[in-house]
C-alpha cells in the first residue's frame, strides 16, 4: 500500500512562498493568477494488509508530526 499526503497552507494563513511564486509568474508575463498555495507532497511505502488502520495511523501522524495543524491542511490518499 501507499499513503499519498498533501499538506497545504491553511487559505487564511499568508503563504510568502506562494506570493513570491505568483509575482514571479507575473513578472514572467503570466497574468490571471489569483493566487499560488507552496505545500508539500508525501508518499510513504505502506506494509500490505487493513487499509482503514493505516489510514488511522497515517492520518495521526499527519496531525502530529508531518503538518503544523494550526497554519496547514492535509489530504491523505491510500492506496
């Protein structure tokens, strides 16, 4: 199995790497971008087997230890 996590700004949370991404793109003649959101993507190699447990464990871990739940958001995908 695998777990795919993408881990977000939380919308009201200003992203400076967003905003530098999106005047960049600007600057480089992109226009009608509204907003760019800089996250991070994750897969984790899962051992075979209950696919609801290892989605409890990853989604402990994802609000623990791999986001900072108070500025980001996650979504978790297995596999």
């Amino acid at each position: 199995m695998k777990a795919k996590i993408i881990i977000t700004p939380k919308k009201a949370v200003f992203d400076p790497q967003g905003k530098t991404v999106q005047n960049a793109l600007e600057h480089m003649g992109h226009t009608g971008i509204q907003g760019v959101h800089v996250g991070k993507y994750i897969e984790i190699d899962l051992e075979d087997g209950d696919q609801e447990a290892a989605r409890k464990k990853i989604d402990e871990a994802c609000h623990k230890f791999l986001s900072n739940p108070v500025i980001e958001e996650y979504q978790l995908e297995i596999e």
